[in-house]
C-alpha cells in the first residue's frame, strides 16, 4: 500500500541527512519520527515543506522516502495557503499514493491532501489553533490560520485525532461523520531503554521557552516548592529575548548551582536524562497532546502539569502524575512540594503501569496497525 504524507520537515533529518543545512525545519515533529520505520507492506512517502532551495530533494531514511518540495510563494498565510497544493500536485501524480494524509489543520498540510486526494485523504488534527487562541495571546497571523483550520475540517472527508481531547476540541468545526482516533507513537528509545529509577532528585522540564508551555510558572514552582538538594533541568529553545529573560531569572534568584538550561539535546541525550530525573514538571496552558510528556510518562518520571487540555487527558488517563489547579502558581507549588515530598512514583502499584499500561499504549507496532486498518477503509472505501 503506498501512503503519501503532507507534514513539515523534522530537525532530525534535516540534521542527520541535510548536514544541518537550513532547509526551514522549524520544529522536531517527533510524532513522525515515531513512526518510523513504517511496517511491512506500507511504502510510505513523505512531502515536506521547504522554503530554502529551489531543487527538490529525495532521499530514503529509516524506512520512508522523504521528498523536499519547495514553496516559496510569498504570504501563504493571506491566500489562507489554498494554493501549496500546486507544488506538490507533480509528486503525487508520480507515486498515486492509496491515500493521502496531511499531519495538520493549522497549516497547508491537510489542505494539501484534501485538494490532491478529495475522496481517499486523511486530515489529523494537532495543534488546534482555533482553541489555543482562546488560551494563550498569539501573534495576528494566527487569525488567519484559524481560519484556514476551520476550512479544512468542514472539508474533511476523513479526520484522525491523537486522544479524546484533541477530537472534542475540535468537534464543532468537523462536518464528516468518519472521524477515528489514532494514537502517535513515540520514538522508540523511550519505550526500550529502562526507565528511571527514581532516585534521582532531578525535575525536568522539555519544551519551548516560552509562555504556552509554562516556563514561568514552572520556574516560580520550583523555586518555592523544591527542597535545596533537589535540582531542575530545563531543555529546549525559544526567541532570543525569551532565552536571556530565562537566564537573568536564574541569576536573579540565585538558582546557577539548581538549574541548568539546555537548548537542545538529542534523543539519547534526552534518554539518558529522562533516566535520572524523576519529575517531569510541564504547567503548559493549552497542548493537544504533547509528545515530551508522552515520553516522559513512558521513562517513568511523574508528571506534575496544571489541570488542562491534553496533559490532564493523559495523567486520568493513566492515573499517573499530579494536577495543579488550573494557571494557578500557588497551587503548582503546592502540588509540586507534596509529590517531592511523598514520591509516589516509588509506589509498585503505580512502577508497573509504565511496562504493564503506558508503553504499550505508545507502541509503534500497535499503532501501524490501527493506522494501516484505517488507510485501508479509506482506500477502497
């Protein structure tokens, strides 16, 4: 079965195949990652976005043949990017895929297969611009992603959804009646290496820095409610004044010996870190359901996030981790102390949900076979 996808350009590739040459990969896209390499019988296709050359490029890695097409059409945004669709149009015809799936309304990427493929497409629902605008300020463009978001869902034929979260939140913009959900793996590692033992006094947080994903308040509980021996990773990047807000904060409160800030790691890295932490502390205010928790959850660090969105779904879901009221420091801090000080995730009842319930829920097999049984209905549907 051939399968084509519409998605952005992972950072993975294009560090580990382009020789980090910038070819406009914005964000890890882990969730891809995940699946691969794809399973027997699935030759799988994958159209990336890039701004940066005017060749396209084609090359296999782990599994997938990645195809780099560029578009350089100035202020897609305000054509509500109904015309990307044309430069992927020849690549499409050249593999007549079963079905197309675009990874994404908040871009062109379902847009894309929607146009390509109006009856055997596949459009999943990620970030959901139109709900994080009710949550978090965003920058003007967004309205106009909105609504494009809201354009490719009434158009939908097909719509896949990660959780129960992601789907509902995104419900009153949905017209079909085939609407599935779909779990997204995590990388492999994460499900293969042994988890913490929880004995490290490490937190960690991994994520952007910046306001959606609570580095405030993550900071602040940590500051107030973590005891002196204990100390907190930070990983990930943000804008440059974010960046130096986030260092003065350190020195400010005089935090250089508790915490230490990554910018980027790689996936053993962060493996290796995972497994000597114990906390994962992630107050984010709106995430359909963030892959770092995910793999955290599966390493066995015990989550502590405020009561929302995609990170509350997965805490009740697996009854592992605490919730924090709502955007609410003072109860972050609170909840933050009392697991540093009880360590639950020590408890045998909740250590063997990590092999017994998390990591199969995130499997990759597993997953492909949902996916594949899904592509299937959809092609001779």
């Amino acid at each position: 079965m051939k399968i084509l996808w519409i998605c952005g350009l992972p950072q993975e590739v294009q560090r580990e195949v382009l020789r980090n040459q910038d070819h406009g990969a914005y964000a890890a896209w882990s969730w891809i990652m995940g699946h691969l390499p794809p399973p027997d019988g699935i030759e799988l296709h994958i159209a990336c976005r890039t701004a940066r050359h005017t060749s396209p490029q084609e090359f296999t890695y782990r599994g997938a043949r990645f195809h780099l097409i560029p578009v350089k059409a100035r202020a897609r945004v305000f054509c509500l990017f109904q015309f990307d669709w044309l430069f992927f149009r020849e690549l499409a015809k050249q593999i007549n895929p079963d079905v197309i799936h675009g990874w994404g309304t908040e871009d062109a990427y379902a847009l894309i297969a929607i146009r390509l493929s109006p009856e055997r497409h596949l459009v999943q629902i990620q970030g959901n611009i139109n709900t994080y605008r009710k949550r978090v300020p965003m920058p003007w463009q967004a309205i106009l992603a909105a609504w494009s978001e809201r354009m490719a869902l009434a158009r939908a034929r097909h719509v896949v959804a990660e959780n129960e979260y992601s789907l509902e939140s995104a419900w009153p913009m949905i017209r079909t009646k085939s609407v599935h959900i779909v779990e997204h793996p995590i990388r492999a590692g994460f499900c293969t290496a042994p988890p913490a033992d929880g004995e490290g006094r490490q937190i960690l947080y991994l994520g952007a820095i910046e306001e959606r994903k609570g580095i405030w308040d993550a900071l602040e509980a940590f500051r107030g409610g973590a005891p002196a021996d204990w100390k907190l990773m930070i990983v990930g990047n943000g804008e440059a004044g974010t960046v130096a807000r986030l260092r003065r904060s350190i020195s400010e409160n005089d935090l250089h010996s508790r915490v230490r800030h990554h910018p980027q790691l790689s996936t053993a890295e962060i493996v290796s870190l995972m497994q000597v932490s114990s906390v994962f502390l992630l107050p984010t205010r709106i995430d359909t359901g963030p892959t770092a928790l995910k793999e955290a959850l599966a390493m066995g660090l015990w989550p502590v996030c405020y009561d929302n969105s995609g990170p509350a779904y997965y805490i009740r879901r697996f009854q592992y981790g605490n919730l924090a009221e709502d955007l609410k420091i003072a109860d972050l801090t609170a909840v933050l102390r009392q697991v540093l000080a009880t360590q639950p995730w020590k408890q045998m009842v909740n250590r063997t949900k990590i092999e017994a319930h998390i990591r199969p829920h995130f499997d990759r097999g597993r997953i492909w076979r949902d996916l594949t049984t899904l592509y299937r209905n959809i092609s001779s549907a």
